[in-house]
C-alpha cells in the first residue's frame, strides 16, 4: 500500500472499519459481510471497492463468491506511520518531563 490517505479515508468509514474487524477474524464471502449491517450487497460491496483501493483487502474470484480478506503488509504500513507520531510523542513527553524537573521546587520544607 503506498497511500496513506487512501487507507485513511477508506477507514474513516464506520462501515468499512467493521468489515475489517470482521476479517481480521479471516476470509469472508461479500455475503457473508453483509450479514450484519442493514444495507444491500451492493452498497457492501461499495464499501469493499473502497478498502481493495485502499490496499487494505484483496479479492478472489471463486466461481460466484469473491472471498475477502485482509491484504498483507496493509495495516503493517499504517502501523509504521503511527509509530513514529507514537515516537515523537514519546520524546516530548520525555522533554516535558525533563522540563518539570528542573522547575519542580524542592521537596524540602524551610526550617524555622
């Protein structure tokens, strides 16, 4: 997957992050997707169109089913990404905390 923001528009979709939890469980036919929700195989078909796009699934062709299933290495990308911003929080909390510790005032009470 080499867009970012493909996958992340294709999750902000309610939807379409509920049929990849669903696969997260393994392959599913587009039937078998659409059991849950209260729409018709198109639209979850829409919806998968958008993931596939994404990168975030593939498709097969098995006679008339089209199992699905999550494409390798697609969250391992996103991943990556939100490792780093994990990273660079990491170390501005570490320089705050840094911070306070120079500006903490004694622990010790003034003896009188």
């Amino acid at each position: 997957m080499s867009n970012l923001d493909s996958a992340f528009s294709a999750l902000a979709d309610p939807t379409r992050r509920a049929l990849l939890a669903r696969l997260a469980l393994g392959e599913a036919s587009v039937m078998e997707l659409a059991k849950p929700f209260e729409m018709t195989q198109p639209a979850i078909s829409r919806h998968l169109k958008v993931l596939e796009g994404a990168g975030l699934i593939v498709r097969r062709v098995e006679g008339t089913r089209r199992p699905c299933r999550l494409a390798p290495g697609a969250i391992g990308e996103i991943d990556q990404w939100l490792g780093t911003l994990r990273e660079a929080l990491a170390r501005n909390y570490d320089r705050l905390d840094d911070l306070l510790t120079t500006i903490r005032p004694s622990k010790r009470k003034p003896r009188r």
